[in-house]
C-alpha cells in the first residue's frame, strides 16, 4: 500500500485552519490538522516543501516508522512549526489506519474507558458581575464546569481573554486579528489583589458543585505563582492554567512546596522532553498539550502514558484554533486515556464549521461524545474550503506599565 499524494488546504470560517489531507493507491484518504495558532503559514509550508515529497511512495500503515523518519530524520528536531506539520500527517495516517480496519481510533488505543468525556467552557468577564452573568449562560447551556476570567479593576488595559467593556463577552474569543500584535498592559500587583477574592465570589454564588478553572496565562513568576496558588486553595479550583512560563520546568517546585491547589500546564509544549521534568517530579496534576502542536496521536500517547505512571491526568488544549480534525484526535484519546482528566472545547457545532468538517461527534450536557465511525470520524469538504482564505493574525503583546515586556 502507498501513499500516491498529499494536499494542504488553509482556510476556515474565521480561523486559517490547516488541512492535510493524504492519499493512497487504495481510495482510503485520511485527515490531519496542522493549524499552529497565527502562524499558520508556516507549518503548511514546511508540509508542502519537505515532508510531503518524502511522503509520497511510503507505506501510510507504518505510522510510527514515518513518525521517527520525520522526527529523528529532520536533524533539528523538536519545535512547533515541525511537530505541528508532522502531527498532522501521524493524524492523517491513524485516520487511514482506522478506516482500513474499520475501526474508530479509540479501539485501535485500546478501546473506550468511558461512555463520555467532561468539557469545560469558556466564561469572561469585563467585571465580576460581568463575569457571574457569563458564568450563568455557561451553565443554562448544560455545561458543567467552567473557566472564568475576569476584567481587573484600574488595569490599563483589558487583560488576558476578557472583553473590553461589559455586556460582550457572548461567545467570547480572543481577537487576535491582524498582522500587528495588539498591545495589553499588566500589572500584577492589581491582579494578586483583585483575583483570588473574584475566583471565591464564582465559588460562593455558584455553590460547591461547579467545576471552576482558571487560567493565569504565564503571568506570574514561580515566588508570586506560589502565592497565588496558596491564597485561592479555599475556593476549591480543579485547577490553576499555566501560572508561570514552564520553560523552566524546576521552577513549579516552588509553587508545589507552598500550595495543594492542581497545576494544570502544557498548551505550548511541544514534545515529551518540555514536560517529562514536571511529569516526573510530580510538579503537575494536568497534561495540557494539544495534538496539534504536540506531534499528533503517535507522540501524544506518549505522553499520556507517561502522566499516567505519575497521577498527572489529561487536560487537553481545546482553544478555537484547533480544527474539528484534531479536536476529533484529542477525543479519541480522551475515550481511551486512562487518566482523563477534562477536555478543553469551544470550536465544534458551529454550522459554518460543521459544513467544511461534517462529523458524528457530538457534545451535549458538557459532555463529549466520540464518534463510532472508523478513523478519525471527521471529513472535510473541499468545494466548502474554496469559500476560505487566509487571515493574518497574531498574539497580543503584553507590556508592564514601564514599557517592559511581559509573557502573554
Ligand atoms: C488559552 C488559549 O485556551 C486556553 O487555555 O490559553 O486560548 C491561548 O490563549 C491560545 O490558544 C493562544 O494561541
Ligand atoms: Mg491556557
């Protein structure tokens, strides 16, 4: 069996997904995404210019052998232009394989450890009654845990993932329009004072029962993290985003030492060597890398497997800028994971997106349920595509008050 041609596609409706699709001599195609969020020219490009002309001729049912001439084979490894590129094509290539066999993905893993899989939405605010407004329209939707961010009162700027003024958030996403990073200003002194008392108030209007998550965005340093996790232990959180830049992975021995409140990290890793560190240490409580970004279901695996021997559990990455292909990937190991924690989910059940990617998957009551077809279960239709061109983007920049620049 070979594989006879490849194609990328970018576009989609308000995001430039990236779409592989990859063919064989036997008529069985599969689907990878390789969307790399505001940069996404540059994975399709390293797929279109290096990686698919070496695809073409190969056995697509070797998945981990293409998986290891791509990663060991490349000399520069690592990074997530090319992980994303290449997970791309190990999703594709587990889409085939499930296909040929007539099996969902999740068999082919180890078959389903649950029925369904929790989700948890997004609720912001421009303010804290903002943000209990938001946090309402969550729930009526049947969703069962939520991550909340708010508006910090006198910050010059709206912050992370908070609308810019009141009564906005709907169906609040990031805008990251544009080829030139809008700049948000930081303070982290305003947000240590208002935030911890804002994350207790969700807590005592919306009772014990909720699921409530929050993201810090990589603001903190370890010392300030530490505080921070330890100040808001009361509230109860399933967990705390990110509070410092992982980069350095010894840096959350700090945080651990000083606070019992779950660490949840990894959206930007890209391989198993930025997080092995925190998996085995036991800095960590949640895995949050995304298939995209993170070599695709071959490496991902790994990963799992390897939080699994250390009581970190599944959080994966679910942001907007993932394609229902990968959120399709990402579903199938939450079927199987046996450490599943939570899944990040935003993206499916639009009807623009659910024309280009027609899928059995379905999410309701805050609940994912994976689709039984064989492979990935996601299609993509290419005269809907045609509809799409690619939008620059980029990620805000963050700045301290004194001009000095800051992680977002
Ligand atoms: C965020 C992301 O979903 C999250 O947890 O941190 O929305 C993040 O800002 C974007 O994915 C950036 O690409
Ligand atoms: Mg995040």
């Amino acid at each position: 069996m070979k594989i006879t041609d490849a194609k990328v596609f970018v576009g989609g409706p308000g995001k430039n997904y990236v779409t592989l699709k990859i063919m064989t001599d036997q008529g069985v195609y599969g689907l990878g995404d390789a969307t790399l969020n505001n940069r996404e020219t540059l994975p399709a490009a390293y797929l279109q210019d290096y990686l698919i002309p070496n695809l073409i001729g190969m056995d697509p049912r070797r998945s981990e052998d293409i998986w290891q001439f791509f990663y060991r084979g490349a000399y520069f490894r690592r990074g997530p232009i090319a992980m994303a590129a290449f997970g791309a094509i190990d999703m594709a290539l587990w889409d085939i394989k499930g296909k040929l066999a007539g099996m969902p993905v999740y068999d082919l893993l180890g078959g389903k450890s649950r029925d369904s899989a929790l989700v948890y939405a997004h609720a912001t605010g421009a303010d804290l009654e903002d943000l209990c407004d938001s946090v309402a329209k969550v729930l009526e939707r049947g969703y069962k845990a939520v991550r909340v961010q708010c508006g910090i009162p006198d910050m010059p700027t709206a912050s992370y993932a908070v609308p810019e003024a009141s009564g906005t958030d709907g169906d609040f996403i990031t805008d990251f329009s544009g080829i030139r990073p809008k700049i948000e200003i930081w303070d982290t002194d305003r947000y240590m004072r208002f935030m911890p008392q804002a994350l207790a108030t969700v807590r005592d209007r919306f009772g014990p029962d909720l699921t409530l998550l929050h993201d810090v965005h990589h603001r903190l340093t370890p010392r300030e993290a530490a505080a921070f996790a330890k100040e808001v232990e009361p509230v109860g959180l399933y967990w705390l985003e990110d509070p410092t830049p992982a980069e350095d992975q010894d840096a959350l021995r700090l945080v651990r030492q000083h606070s019992t409140t779950p660490i949840a990290i990894g959206e930007v890793f890209n391989s198993i060597w930025d997080c092995n560190r925190l998996i085995e240490q036991e800095l960590i409580d949640f895995i949050r890398v995304a298939v995209a970004y993170a070599g695709g279901i071959t490496h991902v695996r790994r990963i799992v497997d390897l939080a699994g021997l250390h009581n970190v559990r599944t959080g994966f990455h679910g942001a907007p800028s993932h394609s229902p292909i990968s959120m399709a990937a990402q579903a199938h190991l939450n079927a199987w994971a046996p450490n599943f924690g939570i899944q990040e989910y935003l993206v499916l059940g639009t009807p623009a997106c659910d024309a280009l990617f027609p899928s059995g998957h379905r999410m309701t009551e805050g609940q994912f349920y994976v689709s039984d077809a064989p492979g990935l279960g996601v299609d993509f239709d290419e005269a809907e595509a045609k509809r799409y061109r690619y939008q620059p983007s980029s990620h805000p920049v963050v700045r301290l008050e004194d001009g000095t620049i800051w992680n977002y």
